[in-house]
C-alpha cells in the first residue's frame, strides 16, 4: 500500500563525485536477469506490477530522507559511514531504491533496520543482504521470519531465504552511533504486530514509526502476528511525548505527518477503542459489534472499509 505524499518531492543533491562502487557488485548478486527475489517474493510481484512503480525522495536534512515508492515508507540516513535504510519495500524495487540511494550518497548500504516483519517492508531484505548489508530487526521479526526454527510464532509469514533474515536481532531497545548521528530504536510491544519498532533522529526531530501509524486512514492491526489496538495506540502516545511542534514523522503508510496529525489518529484509536470496548462489555458478538457500525462518523476522515479494523480492536478488547 502506498499513497505518496502531498509534500513536494525534491532532487537531493549527490554528494561526492564517483560512481558508487557497489553498484556493479549489487548488479553481479543481482543476476543478469535483473531483481530476483524468492518464490514468494516472485510471487508478490507478480500480482503486482512493480514496473511503474516511482521511488520519490523527499529531504528532511540534508542527509536524512524519506522515500515513497510502493509498500512501507523508506527513511534514509546517509553519511561518511554508509546508508542506513529503514525499511525496503518489495524485491523487485531494490534496484529503484538503490538508485534513489545512489542520488543522495556515494556509500553503499550498511545497515537495513526492518520495523516489523510483513513482506511490503522487508521485501528487499535478500538482495540488500546478498548485496552486504547487516540486517537489524527486533527478536521477534527475525523469529516469524524464520518459522523453520519458530514454528509457534510463525503467523502468516512463510520462510525467508537465509539473506534475507535479521543478522543482528533486540529485545527492547538498540542504539547506533552513525553518521555522526545518535539512531535510537525502540521495541513497542504488541502494536501493529509484536515485533514492531520506532526509531529516532533526535537531533533532526525525526521518527519513522513504522506501521504503528497509517497516516490519514484506519491502521492495519495485525492481530495474527500479536498486534493489539493498545499497542498501537501506546505507539502514538510514546511518540507525542518525544515531539513537538517542529517533529516530523515518517508514518510506515501515507505521507510524512506533524504531530497534529498523529494526535488527531490518537484520539480517533481511542475513540474507536472506547466504543468497541462498550459494544464488547454489552454482550456484543465481534459480528453484532461490526454491524452496528461504531466508526460510522468516522469513516468519511479515515477511511471506506472499517470492518478489518473494528474487527481487529474487538479481539484485542475483548481479550481484556
Ligand atoms: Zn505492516
């Protein structure tokens, strides 16, 4: 899912005079044929045609960046140390990524920081880590992405290829010191899924939150993979209380968004929240609950297609 922000896209300016020196080793792990990826990653492209698809770079400092193309937000930090990627879409956009990468540094990609395990934000896992990139994600990302070894908390995930698993994997927290930034990630659990983090640029008053925040729509909550409307909004909370006016946040689906706009999805997950949990303690049915249409004044704002999301608040309320 993507929607492509509002805001103006610009051209970064390259810095540095080479070529980037991976490029011709990516292509070589890449294969003549161009982007390969697994049989489920094939899979996904297929339903869906990628070749259309527009990486778009809009700057937030003048190495930090978000990119939109299809699939979850990317942030970007680039620097003398090398990229730091937030999220990678689908397999076969890797090559648009890294091109949209190519525009802003002449460093490869050392580090892909997943912010939960679902396929449109680890898509290019393989080829990045193939590529020598280090994978980073919480314990739980490399687990449901890894079900040979956890069967138990496999969800809806299938088997990824070694590559493409996290090599470094946190339980609550992790810092980096890159770039000559501080990049604090933090574990906020049961959310959108349980394997969910948020990160950080304190210095550029920046967050990406991954998909604990769909801007401007009803959130995905992936209770199969241990998500929960209270997590969710635990997010937004721990996010509101780290910014301020001038924060800008990289939501995982919509466009880059204001505090205000993360208040007004707080207040409208609380709401939503509230009225289910009455629905639920008056002896509705998860289907009673859906059919008596709590988010009717709402939908017009967030969204045409509530039932996912009323169902998903009323299993995690109704576990209360
Ligand atoms: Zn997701």
């Amino acid at each position: 899912m993507n929607d492509v922000s509002s805001a103006t896209p610009v051209a970064p300016a390259r810095r540095g005079l080479a070529r980037r020196k991976f490029a011709p080793t990516l292509l070589a792990a890449l294969g003549a044929a161009g982007a390969v990826g697994t049989a489920s990653t094939q899979a996904q492209a297929q339903q869906q045609d990628m070749s259309e698809v527009v990486i778009e770079t809009i700057e937030l400092e003048d190495d930090l960046f978000v990119l939109f193309g299809r699939g979850g937000n990317i942030g970007l930090s680039v620097g003398e140390d090398g990229a730091f990627l937030i999220d990678d879409q689908f397999a076969p956009l890797t090559e648009k990524i890294l091109a949209a990468v190519a525009a802003t540094t002449d460093e490869p990609v050392r580090w892909v920081l997943n912010t939960h395990w679902h396929g449109d934000h680890t898509g290019g896992n393989e080829n990045l880590g193939k590529a020598g990139a280090m994978i980073v994600a919480h314990e739980n990302v490399y687990r449901r992405m890894n079900p040979a070894e956890f069967g138990e908390l496999a969800g809806r995930s299938s088997q990824a290829p070694p590559a493409a698993l996290p090599v470094v994997s946190f339980d609550h927290s992790i810092h980096f010191h890159w770039n000559g930034r501080h990049i604090q990630v933090a574990h906020i659990p049961t959310a959108h899924t349980d394997g969910d983090a948020i990160v950080h640029f304190p210095r550029a008053n920046v967050f990406h939150m991954g998909d604990t925040f769909f801007n401007g729509r009803y959130p995905f909550v992936d209770v199969d993979s241990g998500g929960d409307i209270d997590g969710v909004i635990a997010a937004a909370n721990f996010v509101l209380e780290g910014s301020d006016a001038d924060t800008r946040i990289i939501p995982g689906h919509g466009p880059l968004a204001s505090p205000e706009d993360l208040r007004a999805y707080r207040d409208m997950l609380e709401t939503v929240r509230l009225r289910v949990a009455g629905l639920a303690a008056a002896g509705q049915t998860e289907d009673e609950t859906v059919a008596a249409r709590p988010t009717e004044d709402l939908d017009a704002t967030w969204g045409s297609n509530p039932e996912r999301f009323v169902r998903a608040v009323y299993r995690g309320v109704e576990r209360r």
